[in-house]
C-alpha cells in the first residue's frame, strides 16, 4: 500500500504528493546493520500486516503496536494495540517502525515525544508525485478548457455523473476533468436526481458550452434501486464503453485515453484503474483527536498491485474478495454489452429484490463482475475520491446496505465452495468478511430503520439467515473479542433475532454468586464463537478462553490447577468428545463446570 507525504501546497489549484511503497528489503536492512532485535510498529493495517510478517521471519519481538484506533482495536497479530497518547507515557527509547499509509504527521508526532530520528525506521521508496487538485480556485467555469463545439455522431465511450446537492467548486471541478480529457470522443451525461441546490444551473451552463455534455432533469431524488432511475441511466448508453463519476470526485486528463486503448488493445470486459482517496479538506490531519473521518488517513488508495490481467469468473471473485478490485462503480471502464445488460436485468428483477439487493455499489460492481470473462486492473493514479463528514460514506446507512453485502456474500460463497476445496474457499470467504464488514459495521444506525423499509420483511429474514450462517457469524463473534464495531453489531444482531439476555433470570442459574473468574473453554472450538457471543454482555461472560490449541493473549493454554471454588468454567463445545475430554481435564478441579447444553438451555430460557 502506498504512502503519501505532502511536498508542496498551492491553494489556489494544485497540492503535489510523493508517493511511496512498502520496502522489505530496506526494512531487512535496517534490522541488520541496526541489529535489531525487538521493535514497536505504528499502524495496523495492510502495511502494518506486511511489516510484521517479516520482522518475525527475522526474529525481530514485536513488543506491541500503535495505532489511532486503539480504543476499538485492543489486539492485533496477538499484541496489544496501544494509542498514540500513551505511546507518549510508555515509551522507553525503542526503535519504532512506521507502517500506515501516510506517515508526515506521525513522523511529526514522534518526533514531538521525543522518539530520536534514528529510533525512528521508514522502510519505504518514492515511486512518483502525483498533484492533487482541490478545486478551490473553480468559482465560474474555466475559459482555458477545449470545449468541444461540432456534433459527435458516434461517440465510443459514455460517462454518466449522477449529481445531488454538491458543493460548486467540487462540482466544477469534476464536470471539468471529464472536458478536460485528451481523449475527446464521449458523451457526458449528467443526470441531476432531485437536487435542490444550483446543480442544475451549473450543468446547464456547461452542456451550453460543450456539444458532448447532455443535462437530464429528475423531477425527485430516487433512490438508485427505482425503476425510472435506471431506465434514465439505461436509455442513455451511447457506444462501447461506459464509465461513472461521482459529483465530488474527478478523473484526471489521462484517464478515458489510457483506459480505452488497455480496453482496445487487450479486449476486456472491464479496465479498473487506481483510485487515490483524498480528504475533501487539504489541511486535514490524521493525528488530531476529533476528526469525523473513519478512516484516519489524509490519503490512501484502493488498491496498489501492478498491472494485472484476471481471467475467467474464478480468477475474478478471487481478486474482488481480496479487494484488489474493489466494490466500487467508479474508477472503471466497462464495456458497453456488459453495462447493457447489467441494467436491462435490474429492470426485468422483481422489485423487492433489487430494491433490497442492489442498494450500495458493491452489489452493482458484483453483479457487474459476474457478467465478464476478462478484466484488467491498473495501478496507475487516474480516479480521485472526495472524503468528507457529507458523503454518504459517513451518513446514516440504510439497512439495505446491508442486505446488499449478504447478497454478494452468499453468492460468492456458494461459488467458492462450488469452484475450491474447504480451506481454500474459507480463505477467501473470510478475506471477502474482513475486507467489506468493518466498513458496513461502522456506519451509524444500520440497523435501525427496518421497520420502517418497503422490505422488512425480506430483510428480518436475511437477518436471521446472518444469524444462522456459521461462517458469518463466528468471523464476527472472533472480531468482536477485540473490535468494538464487531460487538456492537454483533449484540444488535442478538437482539433483534433472539432478543436480549435478562440478566436477573440468569443469575438465577448461576446462584447470583460472585466468581473470580469465568472461563469459556475449547474457545476454539466450531461453535464456541457462537456461544461466546451469545454470552456477551450477561453476567457470565467469559473473563478468560482456554483452549489447548491456546497461543496468544486473547486464548490461553488450560491451566486448570489453577482453578479454585470461586472459578467458573463454561465448556464452550458441543460434540461429545471435546465435551468428555475438557471435562476429563477438570476432573479434579473445585470449579463449578457448566456443560455447552446447560449453558445453551440457561441463555434460551433467559432471552
């Protein structure tokens, strides 16, 4: 994953970024001459991952990691995670090894608490700059574009923007780098849906000033599942190749030239290029404590593999569940016939299907995705994404978004296992969880709004279909022993399937005694997750996890000479002979022991 690090800052159009890769080798260096032998690393994500996986191939001890989201994320690689503030308190002069995607501001940060520059390892290489542009000098429409004056009879490539109440200067700004291209044989059609500001006048203005731009007015905002929404967008599809752009966010000039002679050349059904993520504001800072960004970072990018072809359905999926394609609309070239009948299927689809079903762009792209033979994937900088408190990425989401996501997951699902063998078609399964749930989970009042949905019905029972999918449910129930977005949707999920434990009939089986320990044992066990998080937020939730296969600090090895009569010990497995030998090893033990049925009964009787 690449880092950026700002070089220059010109307000009035450009802010200019190196960007930088992870460096393995440089790292393996600096282990070496340094003789490093344990280290602190910053950052917990893909890099972080990355990082980690070599220091430990070297012998290197990570000690514990850092990390913004410290406070939703306690362990990472079975090391604590601790926060930059205390990272302040508790550091001793170790080396540190700066992981995330942009590192200015935490570079800046440790230098402030006094971690010494050459404590301080960047194992990265500059691989290009890339200008950034904010659009803040566009308050009228620029005199210095080409606009295109004669009729283009047959245009090759269609862009479609759908827009809704945006500010002027992002929206000009992404109206202009379509005109702006180099390749100029397109039609831009802009589809104004609803918008109650001067979206309206602005597309006007241009469609006056370039024959290729072509304005169509919603008498609403209609949802993107309605009918007459996508015939507006079906009915005006024009040549071979068909892309969209978001009213906030923007193509570089380079973009329909590059995409369209890879698309010509190598005969694909879809051209994805790199999208680079930018915060809407370009003094935003990842290090300060009130920011209303998720994601924490000033810039990232969707994905950062070389050029790369995929062949077959098969080699497609694989790449979309480990995101190296991702789930998005934009910053893609798609061919025409397979954009046709994208649309022409959501049109003939009943309407609560697609109205439940294709809500949130990760289903569209998927169903899109299952249309083609042949795609290529680029990681050349052409897409730009605006991130900001407004777009939808951080608004309320409806719970059709949801759905959305189950849709895509239970197809992949059945395809994976259809196409590989159990351990493979787990791991890309659960790298499709890990990759698209957080994102979803976080999002505020998910699940909130299912009673009033035209779908609820559909939806209460997709929900007790996620209840009930074991491999769903148990990747959830293991994220939520440290993520707090995990357990908070995991406990929602509870509640509206099962209902909520009471506490007090509870304490009744358990006699209302106080124990100094509750131990979930065989927590590696096949539906010990499930158990786990049925037993969250009651009384008797497990204070520690034994299992022999125990290795780390959230599941321990079984100790249970340790137990004394104020312990208590759940068995967490169901099969007979996990039961017969976890309780063959509590033999001796003056613990009270619960059995899984017990247990199970206890919480079916307390709900």
């Amino acid at each position: 994953m690449a880092v950026r690090i700002k070089r220059e800052v010109n307000m009035k159009r450009n802010v200019i970024y190196d960007i930088y890769e992870p460096d393995l080798e440089k790292l393996c260096q600096a282990v070496s001459m340094l003789n490093i032998d344990k280290c602190i690393v910053y950052g917990i994500g893909g890099n972080g991952s990355y990082f980690s996986k070599c220091l430990n191939a070297m012998g290197v001890k990570i000690q514990f990691y850092v990390d913004v989201k410290a406070e939703s994320n306690t362990y990472f690689k079975g090391k604590t995670v601790i926060s930059p503030e205390n990272l302040r308190k508790q550091y001793r002069g170790e080396y540190i090894v700066v992981s995330p995607n942009i590192h200015a501001s935490i570079v800046e940060f440790l230098k402030e608490i006094g971690v010494a520059k050459d404590r301080t390892i960047l194992p990265f290489y500059k691989r290009e700059s890339v200008p950034v542009d904010y659009g803040y000098h566009l308050k009228e429409a620029s005199k210095d574009i080409d606009y295109e004056k004669s009729v283009i009879t047959s245009p090759l490539v269609t862009i479609t923007s759908i827009i809704y109440n945006t500010e002027e200067y992002l929206l000009r700004r992404s109206f202009e780098s379509i005109l702006r291209q180099t390749y100029r044989n397109f039609v831009f059609v802009i589809i104004i849906n609803g918008a109650t500001d001067r979206s309206y006048e602005i597309a006007k203005e241009y469609e006056q000033m370039d024959v290729r731009v072509k304005v169509i007015r919603l008498a609403s905002n209609y949802v993107w599942t309605d009918l007459e929404f996508i015939k507006t967008i079906r009915n005006n599809l024009y040549g071979k190749y068909w892309c969209q752009l978001d009213g906030d966010d923007y193509y570089s000039e380079g973009f329909l030239e590059y995409a369209v002679k890879v698309g010509e050349k190598n005969k694909t059904d879809m051209v994805a290029v790199r999208t680079m993520a930018i915060a809407a504001d370009s003094e935003f800072d990842l290090m300060k404590k009130d920011i209303s960004f998720d994601g924490k970072d000033k810039f990232w990018f969707y994905h950062s593999d070389p050029l790369c072809h995929a062949f077959s359905q098969n080699h497609i999926m694989e790449e979309f569940a480990i995101g190296r394609l991702s789930g998005t609309w934009w910053g893609k070239l798609w061919d025409m016939k397979v954009t046709e009948q994208y649309f022409d299927d959501l049109i003939d689809m009943n309407d609560e299907i697609r109205g439940c079903y294709f809500r949130l762009d990760t289903a569209m792209t998927y169903k899109m995705l299952t249309l083609c033979e042949r795609v290529y994937f680029s990681d050349e900088v052409y897409h730009f994404q605006s991130y900001s408190p407004g777009r939808t990425s951080y608004s309320k989401a409806p719970t059709e978004w949801l759905m959305s996501l189950w849709y895509v997951y239970k197809d992949l699902k059945l395809r994976f296992f259809r196409w590989y063998d159990y351990d493979t078609a787990m791991r890309y399964t659960k790298s499709f969880l890990k990759i698209f749930t957080k994102w979803m989970f976080a999002r505020r009042g998910l699940l909130d709004d299912i009673e009033l949905s035209p779908y609820k019905n559909m939806i209460k029972h997709n929900l007790q279909e996620i209840y009930n999918d074991d491999i769903f449910m148990s990747f959830i129930i293991d994220k939520s022993r440290t993520d707090e977005i995990y357990r908070l949707f995991y406990k929602r999920i509870c509640e509206i399937c099962v209902g909520t434990v009471n506490q007090e009939k509870i304490g009744l089986h358990v006699g209302n005694e106080k124990y100094n320990r509750i131990i979930g044992y065989g927590a590696k066990g096949k539906n010990a997750g499930i158990v786990i998080g049925m037993l969250m937020d009651t009384v008797i939730f497990p204070t520690e996890l034994w299992d022999q296969n125990g290795d780390d600090k959230l599941i321990k090895k079984p100790d249970p000479n340790s137990l004394s009569k104020d312990d208590l010990v759940l068995i967490l497995p169901s099969s007979a002979l996990a039961v017969s030998s976890i309780k063959k090893d509590l033999e001796y033990c003056k613990a009270k022991v619960v059995e899984y049925e017990e247990l199970r009964q206890w919480i079916l009787e307390c709900r």
